[in-house]
DNA sequence: AATGAAAGGATTAAGCC
DNA sequence: GGCTTAATCCTTTCATT
C-alpha cells in the first residue's frame, strides 16, 4: 500500500467511532465485500496507520485518582530517556515532546504525593524542573479530522502518492515518497545495524 | 449495577488492549460465559464509564497537519465556554483544563498559521493570553492502570459502593453513594431544568 | 476485489441458584 | 440479579475466480 484512500479515511472514520462494527456494516457503508474491508484493515495495521483497536474510558466516573499536567523541563540529550520512562509508567495517560525537547505528559495519580511519583518516575538528574497542574476535566476526541489522510514518507516527511515505495525492516513496514528517500532510509539503517 | 469489580477490571483492560477481542476470548480469560461478558460490557457502557470503541491512529504516519499544544490564559467564568469551543474543533485530539481555570489542548493543524486558528476557534475576548508550543511525538496509553476501578459519585465524589444508588436523567446514567447524594443531584436538575 | 462455503463468534431465550 | 447452556443468527475467513 502506498497511499490512502478516500475509502481508507473512510473506514478509519467508522472505526474511531466504533471499533467493534462488523466490517460488513462498514463494506455497505464503502460500497465494497466484507474481504476487502478486513484486506484495507490488515494493511492500515501493517503500515503502522491504525496502531490498535481500544476503548475510550470516561475516567473522570473512576476513582481513577487525580489527574495531573506535568510538564518536566529536560536536559538536552536526555528527551528520548525521560520520554520512555514516563511512558513505561501505567499512571501515565499521555505524553507529548515538545519542539523544544521538553515533556508533557498526564497522569492519574492515587496519591497526593506527586513530588514522589515523580522521583520515581524519572531520573531526577535528566530534569532541571518539573511543573505540576491539577486537571478538573479533559477530554479525547478520536476522530479523524478534516484534515487530508495521506502517508508521510519517513525520510523526508512529504505526501507518498502511488509513486511511493515501501521497505519492510525489522518487522515494520515504511513509506517513501521516492527511491532515494528508501535506499537513503534503508542505508541508514543498515550502517547503524552493522555498527551494533 | 453500582460498582465496579475485579473482573469489569479485567475486561476494560483486555478491550483496552484489543477493543475487537471476541467476548469468548474474554469470557476464557475471567471464567465467565460469553453472555455474561457481553451484560458486563452492556453495563459498563450504560454506566458511562465505556465511553465507545475506537482506534489508536498514529497521527504521525499521516500527513495530518503539524502537532501543537496551546495553552490558553482564560479569563475567569469563561472556562467553559473556550473548553466547549476548542473540543469543538475538528483539528483539537485532547483538552484539558486545570483546576486553575486554564485550558490546554492539542490539535493538528493543517497551516502554519496557528494565530489565526486561534482567533477562529475561540473569542478572543475570552482569554487573556495564549502560547503555542510545537511538538515532536506524543503517545497515548489506553491501559487502565494499576489504580482501584471505582464508580465515583456523581455528586460528592465519594466511592460508590454496593449500596449506592443510581438515576437516570436524560437517556445518561447517574451514580450516588448515597439517597441523599441522588436527592441532591436530581434536586438540582429539575431545578435548573425548570428555569430553562 | 467478489463470490460462496466453512468456521467462528454474538445474541437470544429458557432455566438455575 | 447474575449466571449458564443451547440454539439461532450473524460475521469473518479462506479458497477460488
């Protein structure tokens, strides 16, 4: 698959909005058969499109604990560290790095204390500061927007046409606007590989 | 249905992980017929805490505008209104607002031009001040986390129990740890629904 | 990408504790 | 009220074109 369709934005449009409807419910809705929904489907996860089927929980209904901002202002260099340790933490709901290489993330905490999740959650050393805000209420909004669905080549980041090619590496499968983007992509990768 | 145990728990979590799961799968995981999964998850979702079955996209394989968090400085009494206005928006994926009053979110936009998404989304006499920061990545995590799944009562918060009680107003279900709590809150709707 | 057959899952109804 | 089993209906998958 090289780009997305107007039947792909389609169908994601009708799974974000209930992940459980029968593809058959959505091949009507396409005008196409129940197969080629779940072939369109299967290729979406493949590309890494529709990383996975979940559940929206109104978690303000749950004794969830309170939801807090936090936002930690990161030493240069250690983004990517602080980044996967907030997100190895089950009270964390969602993170965002910034531009500028600082992290946000919202978490649900069952203790008041958030100083000492926070020692614990990160390595104090990789944060100059931490700023936590109290959250009276937040909301998701899983659709898919108005904006136009297209893949974005992973080397240069513009729009894969028809023209695009793919390269499946370890496992994952990547898009490129162009051959030279791929093989520059793929060397890339190879060098880095051989050097581990 | 007045609270939450462990195996509503359990099944919220396996659906986070896979909302497209077969109840049979779910109903070997926590010894339960595939009937009896599928009243729990009718219950769960009538309770509200099931909001709906949806997709994880990742946003950043498409082209689908440029991430941003905007923090919006809101005027006092105005919360709500720029909360409704931002979730509004088609481009606006996560709002928060904090217990001081302030709204953050995060939206894609397809410009560059955020100022002027900023002045068409929400009245600017609203707010005080915004600031926009641009972001790399971010992530969502659906799990449910290690804390107590509880109902929280809809009017003062507590733990709702088995001896809680519940209402229905307006097609949505409430729920009270005590009759006084329901009193109140159903009170309080007539009320205001009387004046309108 | 469609078709048709076979397998698998969901839902209903009846009955139990 | 919440559960189970059994029967029915619906959905998905696979092989084929």
């Amino acid at each position: 698959m090289s780009d997305l369709d107007d039947t792909d934005r389609r169908i994601l449009e009708l799974l974000a909005t209930d992940a459980r409807r029968p593809y058959s419910d959505i091949a009507d809705d396409v005008d196409l058969s129940p197969p080629a929904v779940s072939d369109r489907v299967a290729k979406l996860r493949e590309a890494g499109v529709l990383r996975r089927f979940t559940v929206d929980l109104d978690r303000a209904r749950l004794r969830d604990g309170t939801q807090v901002l936090v936002e930690f202002a990161v030493r240069p260099g250690r983004e990517a560290e602080v980044q996967a340790a907030v997100e190895g933490e089950d009270a964390v709901e969602h993170v965002f790095v910034t531009a500028a290489g600082d992290v946000v993330c919202s978490a649900r905490l069952p203790v008041a204390d958030v100083s000492a999740w926070v020692a614990d959650a990160v390595a104090l050393d990789a944060v100059d500061d931490y700023d936590v805000t109290a959250v009276a209420s937040s909301s998701w909004q899983p659709t898919v927007g108005g904006v136009d669905l297209a893949l974005a080549c992973d080397e240069c980041g513009n729009t894969v046409t028809s023209e695009g090619e793919t390269a499946t590496i370890d496992g994952d499968r990547h898009h490129f606007c162009c051959g030279s983007c791929r093989s520059q992509f793929v060397d890339r990768y190879e060098r880095l590989d051989a050097d581990a």
